[in-house]
C-alpha cells in the first residue's frame, strides 16, 4: 500500500471515531431526556456527587414539597452533576438531633431553623428574628448580605465541621390555643410550647410556662392537653399539620405587630464541611445560587399558600384573636434586657447583635433610640 493510501485510510479512521464520538453523545443525551434527567445534561466520566440532606418539615405540607422542589433545581442548574436526596423530618435522625448529626457526618446537610441551636451557638438566638427586633424579610437579607451576616453565620457553624450556605425565608409565626388567650394577663400560668432561647424567655417574663418540642409533636401535645397552646409557623403549614382540628384559637398581635416573637421566621442550609469540600467549586457556586432561589420560592409559596388556608380555619370555627397594642408594649419592656443578656453569652453573638442595633437606629429603620436601651424598671442597660 502506497504511503498516501495509508495516510488516508489514518485519516478516515480518525475522521469516523469523531463522528461515532459525536453520535454517541447525542443519543446518549437524548436516552437522558427520556429518562426524566434534564434537557442540559453532558456526559461526564465522573460519578454525580451525591448529597443526603433533611429538614425540619413534615411530609405532606408545603414547606417540605417547596423543599423537594430545591433538589430538583439543584439537579438542573447543575446538569445532574450534585444531587440532593430530599428527606422529612425524622427520615434519619430527629430534628433536634441534626446539629450534631451534621458536625459528625452521619449524612451530609440539614435544612432547619437556626432558632433551635442558641445551645451550641449563642449567635443563633441573632440569625433569625427574635422579639421587637427587625421585623421584615428584606432587613434581614440586607443584615446578611450586606451587613456582616453571613460571616457571622458561617463563623459560627464552622467552628463546629460545617459549612453555612445561607438564610430561607420562610412566614411569621402563629400562637395556636385550646383556650382563649385575650390580654398579656391571660398568658400567666399557661402551658406554651416556643423554641427555647430568648422567645421563651419574653413569654416566662409573662408568666408562662414553656417547652420545647419539635413540629411534629405539637399535634399530639395539644390533643391530648399536653400543652395549653403552642408557637409554631404559619397559617398553611400548621392547617397541614392539622392544628385546626385540636386548637380553635389562634393568637396574634395587632396589625402593627401581628407576630411579637417571630416575625421572620428564617431557616438555614448547612452542610457537613467535609461534604463540603469534596464539592468542586463550580458546584459549590451553582450550589448557593439554588439556595438564593429556593429561598424565595419557598417564601412566595408560602405565602400564598397561607391566603388559601385563612379561610380553610374560618370554617373550621377557629376564633382568631388578636392582643391590644398596649398587651405588646408590656411584653415590648422585657425585650433589650433579653437581648443583652443572650448577646453576652458569646463574643460572636455581642458582635451580631451590635451589628443588628446600630442597623435598627439607623435613620433607615429608626426602630430604636439609645435611650431605649433600657430594662424593664427603666435602667439603663450597657454592652
């Protein structure tokens, strides 16, 4: 055979492996599609990362089915390269276990509320909102985004092996009750399930008597009078959870103040740090993207899905209530002193929590005055 025979056979076999290659790919792409995978997706030698995480929702109510929603966006932004295995509440470990189940590695993420760990992190009574303090969903993004944070947040979290990928914006929080609760006097010696930390604080200031349980107790609590009344989230989650049918009161604030304890009830995303780690950057961006997104759509969802469920209690025959401006100012006296006291547990904490007061003061908000750093008997409070 000639040299140029040989040179050109060469070049047909180099030319009909690009062209198998190219073939290749495309049915492989489109066996994809039609097997449910996204549209995006590229052949890649390696495995997808594959990520366990759970959350502090229920099966069966929005907050979970929102949360699923952030695995499968989580699958498509990143071609099916990071995958999260989407767990309820309790699917591995309880709810109030996960903290240390993250920090250990027995699975990798935890999507809950960071009002549960003041604990194990004292600067967790300042990541999510906490009584009279900031009270609207955009002051806390603009805390975490723009004013010191998520620094705080993550400084916190990594000292314990894991990793904090940011707030969820979720609902303020509701008050259920077997019986009517009408005035700040009404509270003495009643039986309310809260969170622990400083929102049990304000209300023992009332004279109440708190526990702590997580969601998915609080049903059998008030049905079999285990508790008076219970704090937990809003409107739509809480119809889901069936409070309707063993609450019929619900408690609120006037307008002004319609939630006193828990206006913004955030949750967090935090990952194991080795898990963490073993995420390519790429992924690890694409990954806190999906975050910012879910955080917002879980939030909108929500949203709407409380105005479907208002009406849903009305017809259950669910009497809400709702305090006097004056019931809130008597709880309002209690509120700096409780803040000075959680932010001196912790260097980190006194930092967020200055941070948060001089954003309160500012001529933005105009929340507070330095004068009104004061306890409840009217003397001045220093930090």
């Amino acid at each position: 055979m000639s040299k140029k025979v040989k040179q050109d056979q060469t070049s047909v076999e180099k030319g009909s492996r690009r062209s198998f290659l190219k073939t290749a790919a495309v049915v492989a792409g489109g066996a994809a599609g039609v097997m449910g995978f996204p549209s995006v997706m590229r052949l890649s030698a390696a495995a997808p990362i594959k990520l366990k995480m759970q959350t502090a929702w229920d099966a069966g109510t929005v907050g979970y089915t929102k949360f699923q929603d952030f695995g499968k966006k989580v699958a498509e932004v990143t071609e099916g390269q990071l995958l999260i295995e989407c767990l309820p509440a309790g699917a591995i470990v309880g709810t109030f276990e996960m903290f240390d189940a993250i920090k250990s590695g027995v699975f990798d993420a935890m999507h809950c509320f960071d009002v549960y760990w003041p604990g194990k992190i004292p600067v967790a009574t300042f990541l999510s909102s906490y009584p009279f303090a900031m009270d609207r969903p955009d002051q806390w993004e603009t805390w975490y985004n723009v004013l010191g944070g998520r620094q705080f947040a993550r400084e916190a979290y990594g000292a314990h092996n894991m990793m904090y990928l940011g707030p969820i914006q979720h609902d303020d929080n509701l008050i259920h009750s077997k019986v009517p609760i009408r005035s700040f006097e009404d509270f003495k010696g009643k039986k309310i399930r809260y969170p622990g930390g400083i929102i049990a604080d304000i209300y023992r200031a009332a004279g109440v008597s708190t526990v702590l349980l997580p969601g998915g107790e609080v049903y059998p609590a008030l049905e079999k009078g285990v508790i008076d009344a219970s704090d937990y989230v809003g409107w739509a989650i809480n119809y889901n959870l069936g409070f309707a049918e063993v609450a019929k009161y619900i408690i609120m604030g006037p307008p002004s103040t319609p939630c006193l304890h828990q206006p913004v009830d955030l949750m967090g995303i935090e990952i194991n740090m080795n898990s963490w780690k073993k995420i390519p950057k790429h992924l690890q961006d694409l990954l806190e993207m999906a975050v910012t997104w879910h955080s917002w759509d879980h939030y909108t969802a929500i949203q709407k899905a409380d105005l479907d469920a208002v009406p849903k209690y009305k017809a259950r025959g669910v009497e809400v209530i709702r305090l006097k401006e004056s019931d809130i100012e008597k709880f309002r006296k209690f509120a700096p002193e409780l803040w000075v006291k959680w932010a001196r547990k912790d260097p980190l904490a006194m930092k967020a929590f200055k941070s948060q007061w001089e954003y309160m003061k500012s001529e933005k908000m105009v929340y507070y005055s330095d004068k009104d750093m004061v306890d409840h008997s009217g003397k001045k409070l220093t930090f």
